[in-house]
C-alpha cells in the first residue's frame, strides 16, 4: 500500500477515535507519524492492557470476573457499532 494512502487512513482514524470516550476504552492522547513507524500514545493504565491481564498466567481470574470482562467487552463493542461512526477501511 502506498505510504499516502497509510498515512491519510491513519489520520481519518485519528479524527474518529480522538474524542471517544467511554468508560471501557482507554483514551487516545496524540500520535506521532514523523517516523517510520506509527506511534501512538494512550492514558496510562496501571493494571495494564487487557491482553496483560489475560496473558498473566499468575493471575487466577474467577468466573465473576470472567463475566464482568466479557460483559464490560460486549459494551465497548455495542458502543463502537451504534455510536461510533465506521473506522475506515484500509485499501490494501
């Protein structure tokens, strides 16, 4: 894919996602396209991204919080799909 075209998808992205806010969605603070990779920054999360928690194996998650994760994951997703306009698709 061409780089212009990465870039401007990249930046539609940034405008939808720039002003969500949800209480299950980590906030997006900026980004940075002036290197050659994307960077981009988020609130910080001290407990750690989601694939952190499911990853640590240390963790021993009972069936409580088991459903509250999956109920809290069906929430952002019924919010991304009604309220949040379509992310642009890639062109590749």
């Amino acid at each position: 894919m061409d780089l212009a075209v990465d870039e401007h998808w990249f930046l539609l992205l940034v405008l939808q996602v720039r002003d969500v806010t949800h209480e299950n969605t980590v906030r997006f603070v900026g980004a940075c396209i002036d290197t050659t990779v994307i960077l981009c920054l988020t609130e910080y999360c001290p407990k750690g991204s989601l694939k952190d928690v499911l990853e640590n194996e240390e963790l021993q998650l009972d069936w409580n919080f088991r459903m509250s994760l999956i109920h809290d994951v069906v929430k952002v997703k019924a919010f991304v799909m009604s309220d949040f306009r379509m992310v642009p698709q890639s062109t590749a």
